[in-house]
C-alpha cells in the first residue's frame, strides 16, 4: 500500500467528481482523511482541503465510454496508487426534463448511458478488486425521482433503474462483504436546476404538452438557487454512512426526498390492500402448489 494512504484511511473513488455533489462528497471525505480518486470527463479536480491534494487522484474519464477496458484501466490506476477500493460512489449524472412522447430514441439514450450504463461499467470495473478483498462499499445515487413517477418520465425512469439495479446487486454482492446503498437526494442547491443543464428542447414537439411543458420550465427556472438541500452537509451524510456499521440500503436525503419516498410507499399500499383478495385468488388450490423457494435464498 502506498506509504501515502493513512492507516485508518479509506479509499474512494468518486465519479462526477468535478462539481455539486460529487465534489461536495470527495470534499468531505478528503476533510476525514480519506484518499480519493475523482473521476471526471475532464480530470480537472481542485481541493479546498488543505493537505487534501496529496490524498487526491484525479482521473480523466467519460463514464459514456463503451469500452469496458478503459474503466478496467481506472481500476488499476486507483489500485497501484493506493493499494486498493473500500468505497465506491457512482454519482455522474444526466438530467433531462422532456416526456416520453416528445423525446427521440437519441434523448433517451443519452440520459441511460451516464444515469445507468456508465453507473454499471464503473461498478463492473470495481467489483473484481471488491470481491479480492471481501469487503467494499458501493453508493449508487439515484434520486427521490426513482422512487416516484411524478415528473419528466425519461429521467426518472433511469433512476427507477439505478434503484432496481442497486438492490439487486446488494443481494448479489452480499457474500462477498459488499456492501450497497442507495443515495436518494431530493432538490439540492447545486447546478443541476440551472435552466441550461436541466431543460432540453422537446425532439419531437406537440402541441398538446405546450402547457405541461411551460409548467415544467418555470418549475425549474425558479427552483434554481431555491433547492432546500446543502450538498456540503450531503457530502458529509455520505461519509457518515460509510464509516457506519450497519449502513442503509436506501438513504433518502433531504425531507422531501422522505416525503417522497413514503408518499409512494403508502400509494403502493393502498393499490395492494384494494386488490389484496382478487390477486391471492390466482393461485392453484393449496395442495396443488405447495413449494418452499426460501429455502433457495437464505
């Protein structure tokens, strides 16, 4: 291990590390002592630590990249800095307030190759020096959004993705000592509401969305610079969870990321409780289908 890493340091490697939360989490695990790697398309990181610099590897990488290898690369360049990966947190993002229905296929791909796939190729990179390890933590962020379909579908879609995505790799890493949680910010006061990084122009305008596509536009021009979330106390929270020893698996941030996630919850309950009778009518007769698939997981 590099005789630069503390002792009782952790390593992490950060994606979108250049700006808002990603840059607000490397902060704060530079202000802990950490060692990190920050990763951005650019590789351009500045640290307002003040011995924070020697602890930093920053690192040029766009997380759109199909090719595997050059992640794979990352990987060992962070690993023959600092002798290994003890946290992980996938946090480059896109965001794209358009619907479905006025997006081509161009739009939609282009918020799942940073929201979801570079999400996955960067995991898929990590989780080999994880798995050496038999420990590691890894922090997806998703968003309040992938908990609840209300608003612009395409970006909360690839969130519900990276939460699907999360939990099932938490069940699938779990042998292996990794540990998975799920970062579900509300609206924090970053540039990701700046009217130019978050509002695209409909590919396919219609008419009938006019009046929608207003009240989103102004939702966002006047929810920047208002967000209620401190990405600094954020960044802090994530490092808090890191070093906890029975960390989430979902981290909502934010009261209204809370009042989001358990506003959606309590619908699903009443959709379940409505249909509860009909639902478990489906099944074969009880001496028909007597099966016992826990057995199988456990």
């Amino acid at each position: 291990m590099n005789s630069e890493q503390h002792t009782t340091a952790k390593v992490w490697l950060i994606t979108g590390a250049s700006r808002g939360m990603g840059h607000a989490i490397m902060e704060a695990a530079l202000a802990a002592g950490h060692c990190v790697a920050a990763v951005s398309r650019s590789g351009e990181i500045t640290t307002h630590i003040e011995d924070g610099v020697v602890r930093l590897l920053p690192y040029a990488l766009d997380v759109t990249n199909p090719e595997q290898a050059a992640f794979d690369r990352m990987a060992e360049a962070v690993v023959k800095r600092f002798g290994r990966i003890d946290v992980l947190v996938n946090n480059a993002g896109h965001g794209q307030f358009t619907y479905f229905e006025e997006s081509d296929e161009r739009q939609i791909r282009d918020v799942f190759e940073t929201n979801l796939f570079g999400l996955m190729r960067v995991t898929r990179a990590v989780l080999p020096v994880m798995r050496r390890q038999h420990a590691g933590h890894i922090f997806n962020v998703s968003s309040a959004a992938g908990y609840s379909g209300v608003g612009p579908s395409i970006y909360h879609t690839s969130k519900f993705a990276v939460t699907g995505f999360s939990e099932a790799l938490a069940f699938e890493t779990e042998q292996f000592g990794i540990r998975v949680t799920i970062v579900a910010p509300g609206l924090f006061r970053t540039d990701f509401m700046n009217f130019n990084s978050a509002y695209h122009l409909p590919a396919r305008p219609i008419a009938d969305y006019d009046a929608f596509r207003e009240r989103m536009s102004g939702f966002v021009k006047y929810m920047n610079g208002r967000e209620p979330g401190n990405p600094e106390v954020l960044g802090r929270l994530v490092v808090k969870a890191a070093d906890s020893e029975n960390p989430p698996l979902h981290l909502p941030v934010g009261a209204d990321a809370i009042e989001t996630l358990e506003t959606h919850h309590e619908a699903q309950r009443k959709d379940v409780e409505a249909w509860r009778e009909v639902s478990c009518a489906t099944a074969f007769p009880p001496e028909e289908s007597e099966v016992d698939t826990q057995a199988f997981f456990q």
